[in-house]
C-alpha cells in the first residue's frame, strides 16, 4: 500500500484514555507528517481544541470512555465547532458500540487494535470528507493526502 504524503500537515487530535493508545496512534501519525495532539478524556479535548492555534482537521475518539463516552464528547466538539470531523475508534464489538449511540451517526470507524495501514486509511477517508455546516474542506477532495508518495 502506497502511504500518504501529508505536506500540508494537517492537525489530529487523539482521544482515548488509554496512554498507550493514544502514545501509538501519535507516533505513526507524527512519522507521516501530521501534527499530532493527544486528549486522556473530554475535557482535554476541548481545552486543546480551544487553545490550539490552528484549526484541528480531525478528532480521532475512542468511543468507549469514561463519562462522557466518545459519542458524547464528539457531540459536545460538533456543537462548539460544527463541522468537525470526526473518526470513531474502539475494541468493543457492534452491540457495545450501538448502546453508545454510535448505530445512529453516519460516521467513519476505526476498529482497535489497528495497523499502521488501517490508521492512515481511515484518517484519510474521515479527511476526505467534506464538513458539513462548514466552509468547503481545504484540501483538495480528489486526493487529499497525494497518495502514492511515501514521508519526506
């Protein structure tokens, strides 16, 4: 699989209150060039996305957290910024996921524990996507992340 050449850097905020989830997921996202913010919980979350100096791309959240639960937080992120793009994570099969809410949301998925591959695939699908309620997305929707290309 040819990986992403991610030149315009785009930011990633991970939420997960695993340390070593959210450890893994910065490193293979930071070796490809995305800027990489990490939250343990909610709370965390939107402070970084209040205080970061430029706009987040994509909140990457676990969606079995203690309270509140990934669903909620992203809910809480999408009302303070509409449009925010959001890639839902867990271990937890479909049943745990759908008492969470997570049934209801037309919403990329990433199923833990992942690969290196599958973590760059569904960022770059969560990212291709347009924002809804917001301005149009500013990279290009055709190949956002010039696939083919490898780091540097």
């Amino acid at each position: 699989m040819s990986l992403p050449d991610v030149r315009s850097s785009p930011s990633i905020l991970v939420v997960d209150d695993q340390r070593s989830v959210r450890r893994m997921a910065h490193r293979l996202l930071s070796e490809w060039g995305f800027r990489v913010f990490e939250a343990e919980n909610g709370e965390e979350a939107l402070e970084v996305l209040q205080t970061a100096r430029h706009p987040v791309q994509l909140v990457m959240v676990d969606v079995v957290m203690p309270m509140p639960d990934g669903v909620e937080v992203a809910r809480e992120i999408q009302q303070r910024w509409p449009g925010q793009r959001i890639l839902y994570m867990s271990a937890y099969p479909a049943e745990i996921l759908a008492h969470h809410g997570l049934d209801e949301l037309d919403a990329v998925f990433l199923a833990k524990p992942f690969t290196r591959d599958e973590l760059l695939t569904k960022v770059g699908e969560a990212l291709a996507r347009p924002q809804p309620g917001a301005s149009p997305h500013p990279f290009p929707a055709d190949d956002p992340f010039n696939f083919g290309a490898g780091p540097g």
